[in-house]
C-alpha cells in the first residue's frame, strides 16, 4: 500500500524537512502501542534527525479509546500556537493519565494561552483535520496503529524495526 495523500504543506513534519527520507505515523494518543513506540522513534530523530524527515498524522480509534479525538484535536490547537511537537510529546508521556480536563493541564505545562486554547479546540477545522488524516489512512491501508509509511510505502514492522532499517542504511 501507498501513502494517499503523500506529505504535504498541512502535514506536521520535523527533523531534516528536505530529506529524502520521509517517515510517516499515524498514531492514536490513547493507543497503548504507540506509547511504546513513542520513546523509540524520540530515539530514531535524536540519533537521525538531520536524516529522516518525521510526519505525524492522525489515526484516532474513537471506538476504543475515548480521549483519542480529544486528545488529537488539541495537539491541532497546540499547533495553532505553533507548539504542536510540545503538545505530541507531552500527551504520549502522560498518555496513563488521559481524559479531557487532563489535556488543559498539559496545555498549561507547555505554556498555552489556555483562553486561546479552549476557543481552538471548539473549531471545527481542526475536527475536520483530524477526521482528514484519518480519511488518508484509511485510503492509505492504515487498520491500526501506530502505521508506519517510509518514504510513501507502507512499513509493515515496530518502530524498532522501523529504527534497526535505518541504522542498517543510515549514512556515517
């Protein structure tokens, strides 16, 4: 399977944005797998990051996991003060202690404008941005999480293994 939509300018990317390496996840918040994978692929741009090109989309599965599409939409908020990474990063190291007040303490912890905060996550674009790239992974293939994507092909691996690829192929 292929990356439908491939990366593009609404995508949250970091590490090397011109690399010809591009990893895309699509995590769900709540997901205890991704969890796991998250202090993996923290490792992998820390080791990689000039390297790999690291995009995030969402893959909220709202039947299992309550707070996933809340949790979503508020690192889409977070965005909207330019601190997505901050907000990803702070969910999936709390993700125990998920429920929706506990997403307005986050807010607080990476330092939010929490008045701002709380009229961003009644938009209904970023609804609409999470319900998007859940849109893309479904047409993409995507029936779980976390879903990895190198270089537009389905990966179909751990982020470990996802990790060990690149640091068989990595570029001294």
């Amino acid at each position: 399977m292929s990356l439908k939509p491939t990366v593009n300018k609404n995508d949250h990317a970091q590490g090397n944005l011109n690399s010809d390496l591009v990893i895309v996840e699509y995590g769900d918040y709540q997901c205890p797998y991704c969890g796991a994978a998250y202090p993996v692929l923290k490792a992998l741009m820390k080791e990689f990051g000039g390297q790999v090109k690291f995009v995030f989309r969402n893959f909220p599965l709202s039947e299992m996991h309550q707070y996933a599409k809340a949790a979503a939409i508020a690192a889409e908020a977070a965005d909207l003060q330019g601190k997505f990474w901050e907000m990803h990063d702070v969910i999936y190291e709390n993700q125990r202690n998920l429920n929706e007040l506990y997403l307005f303490e986050l807010a607080e912890k990476i330092g939010l404008d929490i008045s701002q905060f709380k009229d961003d996550i009644q938009k209904t674009e970023l609804e609409e941005k999470v319900d998007s790239d859940f849109e893309s992974g479904v047409m993409s293939g995507v029936n779980g999480t976390p879903s990895f994507f190198v270089n537009d092909k389905k990966f179909d691996g751990s982020a470990m293994e996802l990790l060990q690829l690149i640091q068989e192929n990595a570029v001294e």
